[in-house]
C-alpha cells in the first residue's frame, strides 16, 4: 500500500542523498529531463524484443531489473518535482481530468486514436 | 502535501479511466514503456534549447506545460506498476539503499562519475 | 537509392539551414542530445498502441507521418555528428564489427540474449 | 567522407548480420522504435551531467563510447527504414524543405521558438 509518509519520507531522503555528495549542482532541471528519459530508455530496453504476452510475464530477473529501472524513473521524476515545485500527484489529477474532456468515454471507448484525429 | 488517499485514489480513477474506455487491451507492459518512454521524449523538448540556468527559471506557460508532461509521466509510471505488480516507492526505496552503497560519500562527493568507473 | 552526393549535400544543407538562421548558439552537442531523443520519443508514439503486425502494414498517413519522425532524427544525428566530428557511417561499421565477435553466429542465432549475458 | 558504397554496403552487411543470427523475427518496427529509441537515452546518458560547454569537449574515452551509441541509432534506423521502405535521406530532404517553411529567415532567426509559436 501506497501511503503519504512513504513517499514524502522518500523525496526527502533523495534531498538528503543529493545533498550529502554535493551533487545538487549537477541537479538543473535540464539535466534531471535527460536523466529521467535515459532511465526511461533503460526501462524500454527490457521490452524491446519481447512480445506483448511475453511482457505480461516476466522471468523473475528480469522483472527485479525492470522493478530497478522503474525506481529510477520515479527518483528522477521527484527531483524534478522538487527543483521546480509541483506537486506530480496533483499534476496528475489535472491531466486525468483533461484526459476525460479529450476521451469521452463515447467517442474513445476501444480506440486507440489520439484526441486530435478523434472524430 | 503528497498523501496516500491522493496517490492510491490517483491510481485507482486511472483504472477506471482505462476501464470505462475499453482500452486496458492497449496497456500491455510492452506498450506502457513505449507510452512512458514518448511522454519523456516530450518533457525533454520543452529543455532542449534551454540554458541551465533558464530551465530553472521557466516562464508560467513552460512551466505549465512542464507539469502536464510530468503528470503524464507518471501516470504512465503507475498504470506500468499496476499491470506489473510492482510498488514503484517501496522499489525507489531499494535503489536508493542501492545507490547509496555504489555512491559512498567518501568517493562519490562532487562528482558525477558513474559508478562502475568510481575508483 | 542512397548515395555520397545526398548524404553529404543533406549534411552540408543542414549547416547552411542552422548558419542562416543563427541557431548554432542552440547546437551544443548536449542539447542536439536531447532533440534526437526527443523525436526517437515522438517516433515510438505513432507505434506504443499498434500490435507488432499493425507496425508492419502502416495506414499511409502513418506512415508519412513516421517518415517525417526518422527524417527529424537523421538530421539531429547529422548535426550532432557534424559538431563532434564523428563519421556515422564508419561509426556503424565499427559497431557493427564489435557486435559480429559479442554474438557469434553458432550462439546467438534466434536468440534476443543480451550479449553480456549469453552462454 | 561519406559515400554511397559505404551507406548502401552498411545497410546491406546489416541485413545480412540480422539473417545469420534469424533475428528477423525481432524486427518488427515496433521493435525497431523501442531499440532506437533506448539507444538515443544511451546516448544522452553520457551528456546528461554535462554543461554545455563540456559536452563540446569530451574526454578521448567519453567520445569513444559516444561514438558507439551514435552507431546503434543508426544501425537501427537503417533497419527501421530498411524494413518500412523509408528511404531516410530522401526522408530528411523533405523534412528540411517543410522546415524552411515552418521556419522563414526573418521570424525566426536567432530563436529557439517552436514554429506552432512563432508569431
């Protein structure tokens, strides 16, 4: 279960971690987008030469890799967060709202065409 | 303030959302992490051209478009967990624990050398 | 048909285009990086929802569209090899080499092993 | 210099390389995107702590690992286009020709304005 003092105690811990090697500095938002697709990239390349079943069942290694790679895309995402203070949890809420406006469930419901070719 | 009733109820409207519109055939893992890996190609662009110091001093419509691309980003991060099994605080806490020992603080401070060339 | 005269008039083109504009002050390898990567994101978007047989026969405005994406990152890896002085094409020759000795034949036929972890 | 031969020779010994190893069965372009697209995160990987000025000055070894991945992006978008019948240069001529559209000298000289933005 997902819970308020995991997550806040972990954005917290990265700020310590950052901050007790000094490495805030390498931390711009600039760079902390190319970390996050890197890892994003690192993410993919487990799923590369998989088919779609094989993706839904992974071998035990390989889904602790993956588990790995997503922990690192979520840490770079905080970061982010943290140098330009948002909230990606409220973001998120927003985009879903907007989402809902873009995909009515009428229009979209199987679809997989993107809201601006939707007719 | 992130909480655990916003980040589970985040995760449960997503379900519903993909539910509601018949798209969960789409969500394989294989394409979630295609899916992730696009929304972070788009955050990346908005930094592209960007100095460092301008990536830290965004203009409100940057910074708004900023967060769609990050909300994006885990909303991605989260339906990939869901389909996974996999708890993406409890694993960031593990790669950080992880980190932590390839960084120590002794060797790492200052310098943003990758860990299988640390000396 | 590919050939030199295309290649290196595009390479050339491509100088001239960017000089024009002045927009060399925004070509610094680190953000030709991100540009390249964010249009490898923009092309893995047109096929995260296709199955593996739908990205073989692509509609025609897919498929143009999806030209203009592999055009988009031709030409940041062009710019980008022009600033480094970096030959693509010895550089793939190269690779393509280290790769023949990391998956000989007799051990990686019809296998998608990573090299560092085949038998 | 970069000639024809040696593209068309590249195109034709990867082909080759892939029927040997019956790794055809992988390269869906489906698959083709991600495997791109995890390389082009690679290649930023080795800018993403960078400053600007660094990343036009790399280390011998830096550059040579650079070097590498530039070769895997385009090793697979030669596969990617081998596979869609894309012929990528004739592909970014088209794309430079709309951009010298989208991008007139006058509006948009000295500006890293995105051309929907551009008044």
């Amino acid at each position: 279960m997902l819970d308020s003092d995991r997550l806040e105690t972990l954005q917290t811990k990265l700020r310590e971690f950052v901050a007790e090697r000094d490495w805030d500095q390498f931390h711009t938002p600039k760079n902390l987008t190319m970390a996050l697709v890197a890892e994003a990239g690192e993410l993919v390349e487990h799923f590369q030469w998989l088919t779609p079943e094989q993706s839904a069942h992974l071998p035990v290694d390989t889904r602790a890799e993956v588990e790995l790679e997503i922990a690192d895309v979520l840490l770079f995402l905080l970061r982010l967060c943290d140098k330009l203070g948002i909230d990606p949890v409220l973001a998120a809420g927003k985009k879903l709202a907007l989402n809902a406006e873009r995909y009515p469930v009428a229009k979209a419901r199987g679809s997989a065409t993107k809201y601006n070719k939707l007719s």
